[in-house]
C-alpha cells in the first residue's frame, strides 16, 4: 500500500488526480488540500469523490510516501522547500529542468523516476508538443512551429469575468504569442532529446470546450524517414497511438483518457513535416502523467490505474 | 432629434441597447455611463461602437429626452428618485407594476406610452411567457406553468467561477424553483389582461448558449377556440410570427432579432394547452423592446429601428 | 461467465453497452452486430474498443446466455420472434408494457427481472420522468407535465442536415409536442405504480450537447408528505441521489455515470410539486439500466460494472 | 438600381448573400435558384428572408446586371459556358487564378474589378491568410506556414453523419493536411503581390461552432520592418482592423460582420513573425466579400450595403 497525499486538491488537475487515485485499492489517501473549500466534502465538486479537503497545515503534518503538488508555482517551490525529505512530484511549472528535479515526460524520459525525490510533471501544452516532436529531434532543422489550442480547464478555476461562458462560448483567439512559459519548456525537452538548441516559436489558443488539446507541429526534415522513425519510437508504447489519417487525431477520441493520439505528414518534396498530437489536459497533460511518474517511482507498471478510462463519446 | 442617454450602457443588455440606438439617425445618444468602464472607448466591449463610456455623474447632470436604465433594481430606483424630471425607461424590475409606472410588454401594454413618465420594460422570462399566455387568459383555468430556458447573457456581467465556461459548459439545470422574480411579474400581467388570479409555477434554467429563451406554458382551456383566440389576438402584429410546427420555434430563428415566435398545440381531448415561446433575451427581451416602448413614447411606428436586424444563422 | 451478444452495436447506446460489458472480467461477449459496420473494427467509432462488428447473421447463429437488442423497434421485433429461446433486454420501445415483457425500470420494477424471458429496457426520456414522479404516484393528482430537454445522441446516428452541427448548435426547440412515444410509457409505469390513470403532458426538447437529460415534472399533491415519500421510496437504493438544491441537479454532475439526481421542490400553500431529475441518456437511460436489468436477470448484485464511472467533469 | 440573380442561393453562403441584398433599396433581386428547395419560401430557410427559390432553368432565362455563382466548382464552370455574356462573381474556386477571371480578393487586388466580366471570389480561408501576409509579401523568406481553424459552416449544408453535432459537438481536428485546395490559391495570390514564388504549408481544422475563421500566419522576415508595413499596407482600409493585442483578435469580434482583424507579433531576434487574422468565413469569406466585389464592377463605395452589420455579441 502506498501512501499519497496532495496539495491543491480542488483545481481541476488535483480533482482528477483525486479521483484516479481513489479508483485504487493499493493507494492509501492521506490527504487532499484545498485553501478554499477545507472542510467541505469533495463530492461537492466532484459527484463520486470520498472525504473531504483538509487545510495546508494538515497536509504539511501528514507524512506520505508521495505528495503531488497540484499548486500554482510559487506555491509549489515553498512545498518543496518545507518538505525537504518528502518524495513529491510537482504538476506546476516550478521545477521543469532546474537542477533539483527530473522531468517526467513520458515516454520520452523514463530512465530515473525510481530513484527521484523530485519529480517535475510536465505541462499539458509541452506534453503535445514534445510527444509530437520527440522521434524527429535529430532528424529535423532545429526550428519549429506548434499551433495549440487547449479547452478551458486547462487555465485552471477562474473566477474572471474573461472566462465566462458569455464571454468564450462560440470564440476562439490565440493568447501569449511568443511568450507562453512553456516554450522554454519545450526547447529543453527537444534539446536533451537530440543535443541540437531549438528555436521553437508556439501559439497557444482558447477553445470554447472544457477538455483537450490538439496541437499541431511544424518542421523540417535534414534527413532520415520521419514516418519510420515515429514507428519505431512510439513501437509498444502505452497511451501512444499513431493513427493513419489526420483526421483520426481528434479530442473525441482522446478526451477522459490517458491516450495520445499523433499522426505526421511528410511533404517529401520539401521536407515539410506537420504533425498532429492530441490528448486530455487533465490526464495526460496533469494527472494521468503525474500517476504514471508515480508508478514508476514505486516500480509499479507505467499503465496502473490508468487503463479502461472510456473516451467521452 | 429625440436626445437620450443610457445608465449602466456597459452590461449586455446596455451595449445592446446603445448598438440599436447608434444606427438610428433620428436619435442623439447624449451619454453612456459605466461605473466600471468610465472614459474607456465603448468599441473596447463591442466592436462598431462609438464613443467612449462616461461616468454616473454624468449622466445625472446631463438632460436629454428620455433616459434608459440598464441598471440594477436597486440603482434604479435611485435613478427615478433623483431624475424626477426625466421621462425614463426602467429595463430593471424595480418598478414592474407600481402605481408609478406603466408597464410595456409589447403589443399587449400599448395604450398609454405616449404620455408615461415611467415605463417599466419588462422582464425577459417574463416577455416570453406573457406572450405565450396573453391572447388566453381569459379562456383558460388560472393555473400555469411557465418551464423556461435562458441563455447566459440573461444572467449579466459575471465575475464568478459558477458562470465560468469551465463550469457551465454542456452543462443545464433548473434554479429559483418555485422563487423567480418574474413570477409575480408574469401573474400580474395575466391578472390584469382577464382578471382572473393566476397561480403561476415558473421554473427558469440556465442553457450553456450565449442568447436566447424558449419558454413552454402549460394551461388548461376552460372554454372557446385557443387557436383562434391567437391568430386573432396577434394578427398583423409586428414582431410576432405564428409557426406551423413547433419544431419552428428555435432560439437560432430569433437569436439576433427583435422577433418572437409562438406555437400554439392542444389537446382537444382533454383541454390541455402548450405554448412555444422564442425570443432573444437581449432584444425582444431588454434593449429591443425597450426601443419599442420609446417609440411608442414618442409616437413613432413600433418597429423603427427594429427592423432589418439578422437573426444569427 | 456469462455469455452476450448485441444486436445494434454500432449505435450509440450499443457501442455504451458493447464498452461497459468489455471492462468486466466475468462477461464473454460472443458478438456485436452490426449492419453497417460489419467487418470493421469496433475501436474504428469508439476507441479502446476491442474486436470486430460481426453481421446479423451471424448473431442470429451464436447462441449466448442473454441477448441484447440495441436495435430499432422494428427489428427488436423481428429477433424477438427470430430467437424464441433466447433470454433477451430489448432497449428499443418494442416491447414496453406489452404482455411477452417485463419492464425493467429500476429501481422501481425489481421483482421479476430473475425469470423473465424477455425484458424491456425502459425508454430514456420515460426513466427520468418516472423516476421523478414514482414516490409521488398515490399522492398526486393523476395529471402530470413533464418538460424534458436531452442531448442529440438521444435520436441516434443521424446522416441529416437537421442534425448537422451547422444547424443544431445555440439552437434548442420542442419536438412531437403532445405526441412523444414515451408519453404512453410513462403513463402506464405511473399507473403500475399507483393504480391511478394519469394524464401525462410530455414535452421533449433537443439541446446542443451531446448527453444527458434533465427533466422537470410538475404536479399538484392530494395529500400526504412528498418530500418524505421521497426519502423513503428511495433510501440506499443505488444510483439515486436525492439533492438538496434544484441547482444540483445538472447535467454535468451525471453525464458519464449511470446516477440519476433529483431535487424535488413542493409549494406547501397550492400543493405544486415540481422534481429535478438529470441523467445520463446513453447510461441509466440505456445501456446502463440494461446491465443493472442483465445483473438481475442473472442474480447479480444490481451495481455490477456500473460503479467507479467518472463524470465528464 | 442594378439588377442580380444568385444561382445556388439555399447554401449557406448563398443565404447570406441573398440576406445583404434584400437590405439593399438600390439592388432588384431578380431570382434566387436552388435545386433542392426551388418553389419553397426562402423564409423557411432564413427568417426575414422574402420570396421564394426558384429553379436552375429561371434563372439562366432571366438576364441581369450581375449574376453570383454560389454554387460548386463544377456547377459555376456549366454556368460560366451557359452565360457567356453575363457579368459574373463566383464564390467558388472554380475559377480562381485562371486567364478568363480577375481574383477579388479586396483589398489586395482592387482595380480591375470596374470592366471585368468574370470575378474570382476569393476561398474564405484564403481570404484570412493572404490579408495575414499581403502587407509582408516582399519582406519575408518565400515559405510560410498558415494554421486555420474554421465553423463548420464553411463545409457547407451536410447530410452526412460526420457533420452531425453528435460527432462534431466538442471537437477539433485537421483534415486535408498538406493537400487543402486553397492552398495554391494562397501561393498565387503571394506571387502575384511579390513576385516571389512561395512554398505555402497549410492546415484546416474544423471548430465545433457555425461561423468565423481564426488563421495564424507564420514567416521569417528577410529585411524591413514588419509592423509598419502592416500599418501603411491597411492604412485607412474598409473593414480591416489592426489590434494591439493578439487576444482581442478573436471570433466574437467577427462574426455577424465584414470585418477581418489582425494582429502582427516579430521576434525581433530572429525575424519570426507570428499573425493572427479572423474573420467570418461567410461574410469577408464569402457573401460580403462577394457584395465587395460587385459594388467596385458597378463603381459604387466598396463598403455599400456592409457597414453596420452587427457582431453575434
């Protein structure tokens, strides 16, 4: 039995999380946290969820094998700072390749979680990107485009009039051009991958949907065949499916599980290489990823508790 | 020249209202205020807008022909108290049936806009369903129920995570069971177009759309020719179409304009009747109607400035 | 290990019941039939699926240990008569309250499942009404209007223009208003109950969304306690939970889950009685109330692989 | 007053076209065709609308000052060869850049339009991407990047299951990747206004909403200064809107108008440069862009019959 505990239990990745981790029968919840809603019953945000949300304080009295921080940043940077000998795999942004953590992309980066103490869990967009890029980062010119676009929760509760339904419904623009923090993000992943230094110029965009991203990734192949390469990469990979058709890679396919969908088209005239990637925020891009690092931490199959999720068709 | 101002221009049902009035020619728009937007440009909340929104005190100091409040109850009834002058036309229910006002639900209230001081607009719920009982309530038991559904721009400007599209989104429910405002506004309007006493149930719920009510009235005939007594009562009446099918009356035909679709089904066997009502929350429902009831005050044709108005296909 | 075979399981409540019967461990499913697809892969429309449509025939030929028909009435019919000693759940509108059926509306008709050679699933729109109404069956005047809105995967796999996204988004409209085959349905599981007739106002509509339904039934009591009535009829019976705010009860709250939700609100002074009752259409409106009918049938505790589905939060 | 005819008049944007000329008192409608619905009323289609549609062969048999071609590429080529004396503006592709037509994609391409017989409507998503990149044509390296998602509108009315709101309602996916037939339109038109050929790479998506197309451009600048050719190219332009903010280039902005707005982000560091460009794909994409093209053959102000259309606010 392991024993789990997590911060900022009420946004909407620690809610799934949450509930991931009560499906379990070897997981022992010691605790979910919520500054706003200590002492209410979880099911009143999530019909199904036992228990209730406990304080910070409790959380930071309770010793678990595991905590997952599903806190903003600065949040997440004082936890690890006060809990300095709890194993702890951080959702936020707060660690993503600094020098005290590893980064948690999987499939790409799977070598050390057994031995971690700190576990950076990466961001839904970079997840996109990365997967989308990863078999191709020694292949292709290091410059590349993602267009993203992700559904609201992805921006976490908001109690703004900017994401009110009557504001969003029926919209769509594009928000931080050339300044989303996770574009550092994604250079460093495709830097480790291949050793090549990356410009990487990604747009994301709101959509007018709760769940999912479709992100789209613009390269150029120096050589090799690109369409083996992803084959050979992704061969047997959970969660990972490539998919014939474009058109296959759609958030209905993908949103309530922790599923990858990618596909890539090849201009062989020009090199041009665009590829599709879609997947759930919440799973695979927060909570279903942060479970999977937790797994291999504890040297459980990457997939437990992940597998029979059902698409929400 | 007819002069006129806006309180509160900046809420939904304002910019609507202001949007309608910068087309006319025949109007001069002396003022807009905001509390909240004072001295920005009116073109940053709505695109095509001119002018800048101007602040409360303003518009108290600034006389013009008839003044529109697209205010809160509360503000209001403060607005009436300090413009005692003015003629005004109250968008809120702060003074729906009191003896200081008359009430302009549109085309069964007409008779005495010319000369009002105080012409309370009615309610958007209320319109739908006062319009989907009116040419009735003389032949029917004073007994209905009123089960009606409203876009968000219904519920205002919101500053809150419950009316975040993370929240609302595919996502329907009923509130103020059994405790709407609009219930006494709607039994008042039926008591005072037959005399009878209505019991009115009104249960009001919240769809995840922009613009737009569909309101269900269920009433039982006591006597005469329901069908009838509607082509009659609405023949040759602007804004208002019968539809053949029920499956005709649907928020996306009305949605943009100032019109209201009606069906009218019942059951010969046992007197049951169920009335389909449509209309645009913002229009027929507030801004829209409000016009109507200033051309009545200053005896121009109901429909300038109404018409041409596209529904949103 | 029980054996099944699906007649229709490319629909949208086939492709439901074909995932729910994969999870589990003691399910054989021997075939998925299916006219259309037949041959293709199931993962093709629902991913995660496993295995291949099959034709008609070939379900007619494989002998199993219950038979479920996710089909049209027409051919619920046809198999009925074309498999005389197969244990069947028909979840089309067949069979309901004819004298070859149990009907399996539950948790209100329990007794007979065990035995019955042929059970009729109970339509979705007729659950979430007689749901609402069932504690209320001896206490109310037997006239009763249900006003119900569901989602598009209600009317099934469409190649239309009136059901295109082009044409059905921001819209919402009533459909065979006074003429719903339900309305029978209901009317006669109200009568099973009650011994009353009751005349049943049945009013559906058609929302934008994909799942779920949300019901409201009004009556007027004679007498008695209702909201009593309610927590007893339904105490610790499985999937129905009994909300303490109408705001409750919202789609989002049951849509991938087989929970029905009900608020009921009662006007002491007139006797109204209005219930809030929301559902999944493609879960306990079909192939979720199919399986808790199969556990009975086969003397299974009624939850069997209905529990820990996740809420599309 | 000139007089039209529109073949194909029952398509969505054929419905628009027909709505913007009956606003008009200057412009005689002298047929509307449709094939499928010819002697029905268009106000069955659209509300408001006047008269009915006629059949293919009225109107080839009634001459007037202009004829729009709302119809497929095949069916506009037919009418080309049949109405060889006509003036003709065809919303179709089927002429785009070949020698018998001039490309109206307005403002770019304006002076031709007074003395030809045949107009080249432009693609609405070509529409966004060339006015993304007209005012840098000569400034940036000859390969570019568009990334565009459109409303399901611009697929045209589809009675097909896969544009049913069932499959569509909350997704999002590329098609036609590498292999869309606006993207040789996209390269022509950057020649024509560079002399540069042009390796364009474009991907559609499909938005789960009616109208409004949002289309990033991506290049790299060679030399100059990109912001202000931006501003010089549009300066005092009909219906283009510079931003300030990526954010505020958005659907809502756009839809139920002519407008296209567009924001302009560079990296200065490395010549990337990011626009984002929106616009509603039936109106600027089709019927507005359309009524352009015929005010500037007849010499009348390019914006008649276009100025206070309303956002879908």
């Amino acid at each position: 039995m392991t024993s789990v505990g997590i911060f900022g239990a009420s946004g909407y990745a620690g809610l799934e999380l949450l509930w991931l981790l009560q499906q379990r029968s070897d997981i022992e919840i010691r605790f979910a946290t919520s500054d706003r809603f200590a002492g209410r019953a979880c099911a009143d945000l999530h019909p199904g969820l036992l228990g209730c949300f406990v304080s910070h304080n409790i959380g930071l009295d309770t010793p678990c094998d595991v905590v997952f921080l599903a806190t903003p940043p600065d949040a997440s940077k004082g936890l690890v700072a006060a809990l300095p000998s709890a194993r702890i795999i951080d959702l936020s942004n707060a660690h993503r390749f600094d020098d005290k953590s590893i980064y948690g992309l999987l499939p790409c980066f799977t070598s050390e979680q057994r031995h971690a103490q700190l576990i950076a869990n990466p961001g839904c967009y970079a997840t996109a990107a990365i997967l989308a890029l990863a078999p191709l980062a020694s292949l292709i010119e290091p410059s590349v485009i993602i267009d993203a676009a992700s559904g609201t929760t992805g921006a976490g509760r908001r109690a703004s009039e900017d994401y009110s339904l009557s504001e969003l419904h029926d919209d769509l623009f594009a928000y931080k051009v050339l300044n989303h923090a996770h574009t550092p993000e994604i250079a460093n992943a495709l830097h480790a991958l291949s050793g090549q230094h990356f410009e990487v110029t990604f747009t994301p965009k709101l959509l007018p949907i709760r769940r999912g991203i479709l992100a789209t990734a613009y390269a150029r192949l120096k050589n090799g065949d690109a369409r083996k390469a992803f084959k050979e990469y992704y061969a047997d990979q959970a969660f990972i499916r490539l998919e014939e058709k474009a058109e296959q890679v759609r958030l209905r396919r993908v949103v309530g599980t922790n599923d990858v969908l990618l596909h890539i088209a090849v201009d062989d005239a020009t090199g041009r290489v665009v590829v599709q990637s879609a997947l759930d925020n919440l799973l695979k891009g927060a909570a279903g990823q942060a479970m999977e690092n937790m797994n291999l931490a504890f040297g459980l199959p990457r997939t437990t508790g992940l597998q029979g999720l059902k698409v929400q068709s």
